[in-house]
C-alpha cells in the first residue's frame, strides 16, 4: 500500500511515533520511538536485542501511529508488517535522526556497542484521523 503524501510529510519531521508489537503470550507491547519513511515504508531505528525486536523476529505483525505535534489529534494509524531488519547502515540512521529530533548526536544512551538495526514496515492499511 502506497504511503499518503500526508503521512509522509510526517514521517519526514519529528513526529511523535508509538510501535505496538506482539508479545509470546499475544499481549501488546508499546514503544515510542522515533520514525523515519524510505518514501514507500515506514521506517524504525531501534536495538538488536530489544523487546520489539525479538517480538517481531517471531511475529513481524505491528501496529504505529504517528502524530502531528502541533495537533495531536491528527495522527495516522498504520498496521503492516515488517518486511526488512537491517543492521547495515543502523548507526548513520539513528545519527541522522538525532539531528531531526534533538538537533544534536545521537547520545548513545545504552552505550556504542550496541547494534543499531532498521525496521522496514510495509503498509497493509491507514487510516488518517483528524
């Protein structure tokens, strides 16, 4: 499913973002996490090892919704799936996303040794509110 203009414009700002995956039990596991478009998916940076990842390493189902900041109200919900994770390039992306949200390096909170890996997350439905 092709991203809406709208959508992409937010992805491409600092935008409030919240990753819902699915634990072993079924239960939801919530994040909120900084986000990132590649023009056709949605785009997470987050860390090898992690809850979400492991989560969906067993089930690449999920859910985001991504806010407007300055509406709140106005959000998109996404559910898809993801389709790619990917270390390669991880570090220089959550680099570039610092500048985007904090205008600053990324601080490296859980330290440099961590392997930074890229979601893919392919569309399957949107719905825009507000």
């Amino acid at each position: 499913m092709n991203l809406p203009e709208g959508l992409i414009a937010l992805l491409r700002q600092p935008s409030p973002c919240f990753l819902a995956t699915l634990m072993p039990d079924g239960s939801p596991q919530l994040t909120q996490t900084w986000v990132d478009t590649d023009g056709e998916h949605v785009v997470i940076n987050t860390v090898q090892g992690h809850q979400k990842v492991k989560n969906i390493e067993r089930d690449p189902r999920v859910a985001v919704n991504v806010c407007d900041v300055s509406r709140p109200s106005r959000y998109y919900a996404i559910r898809g799936r993801v389709v790619n994770i990917a270390a390669e390039g991880g570090a220089d992306h959550i680099e570039a996303l610092a500048q985007r949200y904090l205008g600053a390096p990324y601080p490296w909170y859980g330290g440099r040794d961590q392997v930074r890996v890229i979601l893919a997350i392919r569309a399957d439905q949107i719905r825009a509110m507000g």
